[in-house]
C-alpha cells in the first residue's frame, strides 16, 4: 500500500477524532496535535489510541499548541521527515465556545487567529502541497439582523431566505469567536490566491455526533442529549425558538472528503444539514423526550434572555456543495439525535468521569434569568407569565405582531452579567448544581 500522511490540529476534538479515525481507516501516518485544552479532549485521546492496531494507519499525538509557532513548525517538520509529505491537513484546533471568547477575547483572538496563521505558516514553509481543510463558522455571518425572521408555534424561520445562507452572503461576525474565525477564514483564502495553497473553508452550522462531550456554551444538540439521559437541568436562552440545520458528523466528513479530491481548492463552502434538517431548540427537547424511552424523564428547563450575538435562526444554503460536489446530507436529525442518545447511554460512565474531571466554573456571560420550567412528561411551553423576552426589551415586531427582525436582546443588559455555575453532573444519577 502506497504511503500515505496526515495531520491533524484538534484531533482529540469532537470532529477532529472522526478525521483521525477516518485517515487511520484508510492507511494514513496520522499526526494529531492537540493541547488537550478541551473537556473530553482526553477521553478522545484514549479512545483513539486504545488500540491502533486494529486500524491500518498509525497514529502520532503531539500535545502541542498552535499558538506556539516554533514548536508547530518543529512537529510538522518532524512528522514529514518521519512519515513524508501529509496530503491534508485538517485543521480543527480552536477555542469554540463564544461565551469564552466574551470572557477571555485574547486567548479567543490567539488560538483562533494567530493559531490559524500559525498552522497556515506551517504547511507553506514545510508541505506546500497539502490540502488544507479548515473549519469556519457561521458565526462569521454575525446575528444575521438585516435578514427577516419570521415567528412560528415551535421556531424561528427565515422569512424570505427559504434556500438558506449561501457563502456569498456578506459577512459581519459580532463577537470575539466571530471575528477570530473570520479572520482565520479570511487567511485561508488568501493564502490560496497569494500562496498558492490549497485551502478549503467550510462554514459550519450547527454539527453533532458521537465521542462530543457537550458544554452548555458549544455542542448544544450533545449537551441536550446527555442531560435527557443522566437527568440534568437545561439552560434554554430566548424563546426555544432558535433554529439551526443539523449536520451529523459522517456527513461533515463525507463532504471534507469530496471537496479535497476534488481538485477545487480555494473553496468556500457553507455547509450544514440545510432547510430539509433543520430543528428549534424547543423540538430538540420533544424530539428527545419521543425518543426517551426512559418514564422517569425528567428535565429541567430554566429560560434565560436572549445571549449576545445569537442569530434567531440559522440554517445554510447547501446547493453549492450539492452543485460543485455531489454531496447532500443523508441522516436526518430524528436517526441522528437516537443515535447520540444510544452512545449516550452506552458510555454513560465515561461521560460522567469526564464531565466529573472537568470543575469548570465558567464565567457565562449571563443578560438575565427568565423562568424555570418542569419537564415531567409534559412537552416544553412557555408559561403564560413568562415574559416574553424580546418583546418586553425592545425587539422590532411588525404590525402583526408575528414577524421580527433578528434583533437580540444584548445591548441593554451589559450591566447584568452574572457569573453561573456551568453544570456538573455527578456519579449516581443525580447531578447538577442549582
Ligand atoms: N461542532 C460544531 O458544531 C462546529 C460548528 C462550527 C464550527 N466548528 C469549528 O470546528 C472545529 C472543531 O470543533 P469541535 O466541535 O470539534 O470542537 P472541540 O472543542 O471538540 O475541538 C477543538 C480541539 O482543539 C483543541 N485546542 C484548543 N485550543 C488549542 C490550541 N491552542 N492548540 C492545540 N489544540 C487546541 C481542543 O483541546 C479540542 O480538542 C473548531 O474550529 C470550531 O470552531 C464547529
């Protein structure tokens, strides 16, 4: 079998472990470089290589960061004399949560944007004729509130915008996590049209999947999924009606393959599940509980105000990677979501060791408490004395009081940033700290 090489930054991630194991899969000389900043980067890491021998590929971690840039450069230099030129790169190494880049915007800035050029340097000194696969958000788009939103019983939708957002769409990234990424994304481009190199960016919406332990602030679908199974309370901001296109991990991995044999690189695609797989965060909580077949469902809804820089709905324009490509999603969110439920309840010890290592004491960035609501057997509703959030701080109704304008809550609640306690689960079932 012909040699192969790869390299992969965040590998002990959520999406960059099923890159390690798909190269591995196919015969590669993996290098996976990760700082192990991450909960649950270790536990990816174990996984991983439990056993590489049962794979055909072998495997090479590094805990390196890529805000280093004379170590990068020495652990890519190395691997390519030891292993010869990777094919791709897939870098997915990022600080990923937007709450933390509002508390922590410099390490956001250096790991999202200097890492980014850092890993970028990297392959053009050493491995110019990599492919070089980056994840990008759709953060980069900003909260979207010049595109109309209309209201539904259980979601948001674009009112207009029925395809989605496509790559062509201007961007305007309005956080720190936003404006890291974009900056990042911007590089990759331009590194194509100066250097040469052969980048592709994907514009991720909203991914989910096995071996992704979740927080609250990043991973919403696998945080909802492991608090219905172990019992746990969840912080829901706005309305529930947020709405977002689902991706299962597979399909993510099936694109990034596509597009890399397919000799277009300076690509930029948005890629998500599209119109066809979207859902609200008020139908992922029925959805789950339809899937539960535990009776002792029992979740804690508790209803924040609106966070900054939420987009009121998401949902991306996939006709140009189906164009370009080929490609379209295949699982839908319904066998998506009941397959994170079974792996869930398969690792249920692994995931509670690993949420029990991580005592992290967020600072959230917190504009508001709402209301709590009980979910014993009862589908999510809003309570008639809830306040309605948006309506009540300033959001632009139209006359019939059911379309708005993506307009959230942020501005005026500065004032009211709280500290909370990100949740904790616990051994024996119950968990979580109220
Ligand atoms: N999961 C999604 O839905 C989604 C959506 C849009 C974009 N993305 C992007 O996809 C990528 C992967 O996301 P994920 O969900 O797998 O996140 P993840 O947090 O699970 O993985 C990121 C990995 O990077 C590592 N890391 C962080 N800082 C590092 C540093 N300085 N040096 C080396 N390693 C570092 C972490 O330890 C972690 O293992 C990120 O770039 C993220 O911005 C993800």
């Amino acid at each position: 079998m012909k040699h192969r090489s790869a390299i992969v930054t965040g590998g002990c991630g959520f999406i960059g472990v099923h890159c390690v194991k798909r190269l591995l899969e196919q015969g590669h000389s993996v290098l996976c470089i990760d700082n192990l900043s991450r909960r649950g980067a270790q536990a990816n890491l174990n996984w991983i290589a439990r056993d590489p021998k049962r794979l055909p590929g072998s495997f090479n971690f590094d805990q390196t960061d890529i805000r280093r840039f004379e170590e990068l450069e020495n652990v890519f230099r190395k691997h390519v004399h030891r292993h010869g030129n990777p094919e791709v790169v897939i870098h997915q190494a990022a600080q990923v949560a937007v709450t933390q880049s509002v508390a922590q915007p410099r390490i956001d800035f250096e790991t999202n944007a200097l890492g980014t050029f850092n890993v970028l340097e990297a392959v053009r000194r050493i491995c110019p004729d990599a492919t070089i696969i980056f994840a990008s958000t759709k953060k980069v788009y900003g909260s979207l509130e010049s595109v109309e939103v209309c209201e539904l019983d259980e979601r948001y939708e674009f009112r207009t915008l029925k395809t989605g957002i496509p790559s062509s769409h201007p961007v305007d990234p309005s956080t720190p996590y936003g404006c890291s990424k974009c900056a990042a994304d911007h590089y990759m481009r331009d590194y194509s049209r100066i250097y040469g190199l052969r980048t592709l960016v994907f514009r991720q919406s909203c991914v989910y999947g096995t071996r992704q332990f979740g927080e609250e602030d990043q991973g919403w679908v696998s945080w909802f999924a492991i608090a219905a199974a172990l019992r746990g309370d969840i912080n829901v901001f706005g309305r529930g009606k947020q709405l977002r296109d689902l991706l299962w991990i597979d399909d993510l991995l099936d694109a990034y393959w596509m597009a890399w044999h397919s000799g277009l690189p300076g690509q930029v695609f948005n890629i998500g599940g599209g119109p066809q797989n979207s859902l609200s965060v008020v139908e992922l909580i029925k959805l789950l509980k339809e899937l539960s077949s535990d009776e002792t469902f029992n979740m804690r809804v508790r209803q924040f105000s609106t966070r900054p820089g939420d987009q009121l709905v998401y949902v991306s324009d996939i006709s140009e990677l189906t164009q370009k490509l080929g490609w379209r999603p295949k699982i839908s969110p319904r066998q998506g979501v009941e397959w994170l439920c079974e792996w869930v309840k398969r690792n249920r010890a692994e995931i509670e060791e690993v949420a029990l290592r991580a005592d992290d004491v967020h600072d959230v960035q917190d504009p508001g408490f709402e209301a709590v609501h009980e979910m014993k057997g009862e589908s999510f509703r809003e309570s008639t004395n809830v306040r309605r959030a948006d309506a009540s701080r300033g959001t632009d109704y139209n006359s019939n009081g059911l379309c708005v304008k993506g307009v959230p809550v942020e501005a005026q609640n500065s004032n009211e940033h709280v500290t909370t306690r990100v949740s904790q689960f616990h051994r024996g079932g119950s968990f979580h700290r109220r």
